[in-house]
C-alpha cells in the first residue's frame, strides 16, 4: 500500500473516531499530533508502536486537552510535506493563540524547528 492510500485509509478511520492531528513529512522523518478521546488515542498510539513501518518513535507530549485543537484545521487530519503547508500549519497554530490551545506553544517550537532545519 502507498504512502498517500495508507493516509487515506488512516484518515477515514481517525474521522469515523473523530481523532484529529496533523502529520508532518520531512525527508524520511515524521511528526504527528494525534488528539481525541484518552482511550481511544492510547489504543492508536500502541497500534503505532507496535507497527513495523515506524520506527524510532519518541513521544514528545501527552497531555490531556479540554478541546480538539485541530478541528477546524483543512479535513481534520492532514499531511504536511511541503514548506507552503508546514507554513500554512503555522499560520493555523498561530491563530490558536487568541482560543485556548494548550500544546500551542510546544507545537509552534517544533514547527519553527523544521523550518530552520536543512
């Protein structure tokens, strides 16, 4: 299965259990925000780990949140691999300053991160 139909099918599902997140592709390294019920992320996230197409996973937060931060962000779950998303991204979590977005902070550094690096 490609890259883009793994998505898709990743994404249909995540919707039908309103999971929200963003993906972020640079080169051959990945960063995901994955938010939704506690039970139901904790069950994705060990699906994850034990999913021999990702290696080397390093859980930067959990926390719980009082609201989806990722919503009303494109289809609720998107890919970014390109600079023009990940700055689109930016622009998203930067509007989240004015609503209360917990992880805001955190997810702006790591953005702002993948943006300096080479």
């Amino acid at each position: 299965m490609g890259f883009e139909a793994l998505f898709n099918e990743t994404q249909t599902k995540n919707n039908t259990n309103n999971i929200t997140g963003v993906l972020v592709k640079k080169d051959s390294a990945f960063f995901q925000i994955i938010e939704g019920q506690p039970i139901l992320i904790d069950v994705l996230f060990e699906k994850i780990k034990i999913d021999n197409r990702h290696s080397n996973i390093i859980e930067l937060v959990n926390t719980s949140i009082t609201k989806l931060s990722f919503k009303d962000f494109n289809t609720n779950y998107t890919i970014i691999d390109d600079l023009d998303a990940l700055y689109s991204l930016q622009d998203y979590l930067t509007h989240l300053e004015n609503k209360e977005c917990e992880s805001k902070a955190i997810f702006l550094q790591i953005i702002e991160d993948l943006l300096s690096s080479d």
